[in-house]
C-alpha cells in the first residue's frame, strides 16, 4: 500500500521475515525416487511456446505459503485450466495444500507429492533443471547438474513423470536463462561465459536440434550494491538496492534470466519467430516512474536490435521497474514487475493463450495501466489472455510464474 508519506509499502508479508522454516533442514536431499540414468540419444527441449500445456510441476515451499492470499494459491487458481498439476510440499504442509485446492475448487488432475520436512525445497523449480524429449523415442529427459539441489528437482520431476528418464551435466545451468521454440534456442550471455565451450556441449548434451543463440547487451554492466539516498532532503538513512536484478558485474545481461525481458510468441504469418522484449523506457512514462540513475536502458534496445537482425518479429512490451520500502530497515528495493515471465501457449488449431502475471495492486495501482497494455498486445497478437492474479509477493523476490513453475509437457 502507499503510505502517506509517499512510501511504497508491501501489502504482503515478507517471507524473509514470515515464512516458516523446518526445522532441521540441513542439506537440499529428498527421499523420492531417482529416474534411471538414460543412455547418450539425442534430445531437444520442449518448446517454451508452442503446444498445449498438459502438465505443470510446483514446489510450494513456506515462502509460498505466507499471506492471504498466499502465493501458492495465486498459483494454483492460475493453474486451474491446465490438465494436471503435480505439487511436491513439506508432509507438514500437505493438509494445508490440500485445504488451498479445495479453496480453488481443484482436486481432479492434481497429485500432491510429500517430502520429508527437514528437506530443503526448492521453490524457484523452473531453474534446477531442464525437460528434454528424446528425439528418437519422444520420451521425457530430465537434464540437471551436479549440485544438491539439481538433483532434488530432478528428483521431484521424475516423481510427477513416471517413466521418465534423467541426465546429468557438468554444464552450469539454469532454466529460466534458456528459451527454444522451433528451429531456434535462445540462451543468456552468461551461460556461454560461464561454461567453457558451451555451445558446442550444450548441442551435444542438451539441444540436439536447433541453433543456439546467445542473447546479451554490446557493453558489460557493473552492479553496484545498496546506496545512501536522499529520501528527503538531507536525510541520507536511507539506501536504496538498484542493481539486484543484475547477476554479477560483468554481466552483458539486463536481467539475471532471460524469461524475465523476453518472451517467445511462436511463428507469425510471415513465418517469423515473434519475440517480446520488454521496454522499461514505455513503462516508466506510462507510470510516471523515472528510472534510477545508471539503470541499463540501452542493453533492452540492444538486445531487441540484434534480434531484429536475426529475422526475429520483436514486438516491445511495457517492463515496468518499480520498487518495495521497507521503513523499518530504511531500504527501497527495485524489481522488475514482469509479464514476460507468464506461460504460452500457441496452439496450431484452436485458441492460443497466454497467462499473464499482474501488478496493479496494493501500492502500485498505477501498474494497471501497463497491465492491461500487455494483454492488449497478446489479443493483437490472436491470443485469448488469461489474467494471472498478484503477483507483486513474488516479483518482489525477483520472479514471478515461469520462475516459480516447471512446465513438464505439452501437446506435441
């Protein structure tokens, strides 16, 4: 909510602060089946666009849990017209996952997966591992690195896909950096900069079947941590923390994941890839918001070029940059209120959709205004919109649903 002294407070509790914690959990380990290891075939990723949704993976772990509504509700109401929704939670929690479906009225289609409460879930599922097809037998390979936490939600995949099998990589990986749609696979700069040769593993390993482009500003950026502002004049108690959407210094990426700033829309009638890029520049003066001082406009408009150049149809959205106080640790943190980061669905026949996160609310009702000129794009676009609810809580720990969700399958 605004305060009236101009603040812009959370209308939620901050689940640093508020969410439960198990107790005893020690080591990211949980005790759900491993998938074989499958043999070296090639394989490709599902598409990040095309195809019906037919299954989608949650983990809910306490920081979904806390406020009313809490996030993991939003997400469950968002999911109501997927055809199954598996959910891994803390045994502890499952009574109260269950009392959240009845809520939302879903029970069919939906499989709730219990994990031992001094496990450490893993909310964040779109980044720790990545879903593949064969492409010789079509079946489901879950590709994943070599941390505990990889290979938990390689775990918590091959429980909600029976059958499927699992990979592991020495690639430094995350899922969220890495879009693929017909004949093309968009990956972050900074996965090429963090693994050596990684375009030639990552074909040989993980995408078997499209080119691989990586995506990234023309000049590195540097990422300043918190720093004193004038809150009001000559009061400099305050700090303000711009740059945590940056990875690291160095980083040629606005954005530390590219479903962030970018969303893939499938093939338009000219046969050219549609590709979204938010545009923080339209949704500052369309909120009357200035940007910050140092903020990386230029590396939005440089990626949309080079992609431009690449044959891509770029389409520029509204990507508002706004900000949460917190008065009593005198702080304004910046976050980026993305509906890039939804679920798209392009079908060939029939209606496409689109699931689109929202931001008008509490504090930020002027977040209405770039909220209903993303869906005005999508309708353009031929696509039926699906409003997604609030999803201010999660943007404001840097995602929001594609971050917070792992699409399993889709309709070939």
């Amino acid at each position: 909510m605004a305060a009236a002294d101009g603040l812009r407070l959370r209308h939620f509790p901050d689940p640093r602060r508020h969410a439960p914690r198990a107790a005893g959990a020690r080591a990211p380990r949980i005790a759900l089946p491993a998938a074989a290891i499958g043999e070296d075939a090639a394989c490709s990723l599902i598409s990040s666009c095309s195809g019906r949704i037919l299954h989608v993976l949650f983990v809910l772990t306490g920081a979904l849990l806390v406020g009313k509504p809490c996030p993991a509700e939003t997400l469950l109401r968002a999911a109501g017209p997927i055809p199954r929704v598996s959910i891994v939670v803390h045994e502890s929690c499952v009574a109260r996952v269950q009392a959240l479906l009845d809520r939302v009225g879903r029970r069919q289609g939906v499989e709730t997966i219990a994990a031992p409460d001094d496990a450490a879930l893993w909310g964040w599922v779109q980044d720790r591992c990545l879903i593949c097809r064969d492409d010789r037998t079509g079946a489901a390979v879950i590709v994943h690195g070599s941390s505990a936490e990889a290979q938990d939600a390689a775990r918590c995949a091959a429980a909600a896909q029976p059958g499927s099998r699992s990979r592991p990589t020495t690639l430094r990986l995350e899922g969220g950096n890495i879009l693929a749609d017909g004949d093309t696979c968009f990956v972050g700069a900074d996965l090429v900069d963090d693994n050596a040769a990684f375009v030639e593993r990552f074909g040989a390993e993980i995408e078997a079947r499209r080119e691989i482009v990586p995506i990234g500003g023309e000049t590195p950026l540097h990422r300043r941590g918190p720093m004193r502002f004038a809150i009001e004049p000559g009061d400099l108690r305050w700090r303000e923390a711009v740059d945590r959407s940056l990875s690291r210094s160095g980083t040629r990426q606005p954005v530390f994941h590219l479903d962030m700033l970018m969303t893939l829309a499938g093939r338009g009638g000219d046969g050219r890839l549609r590709v979204l890029v938010g545009d923080p520049r339209a949704a500052s003066e369309m909120i009357g918001l200035a940007l910050p001082d140092g903020f990386p406009a230029s590396a939005f408009d440089e990626i949309a070029v080079d992609l431009e150049r690449r044959g891509c149809d770029v389409i520029r959205n509204p990507l508002p940059f706004v900000y949460f106080d917190d008065p009593e640790a005198r702080m304004r943190e910046w976050f980026y209120a993305s509906s890039n980061n939804g679920w798209v669905e392009r079908a060939e026949q029939g209606r496409s959709r689109v699931w689109l996160p929202q931001y008008g609310y509490g504090g930020w009702p002027e977040l209405r205004a770039t909220d209903e000129a993303n869906a005005a794009l999508w309708r353009q676009l031929g696509f039926e919109v699906v409003p997604a609810g609030d999803f201010l809580p999660l943007a404001d720990q840097l995602g929001a649903l594609n971050c917070v969700s792992k699409i399993l399958e889709r309709e070939a």
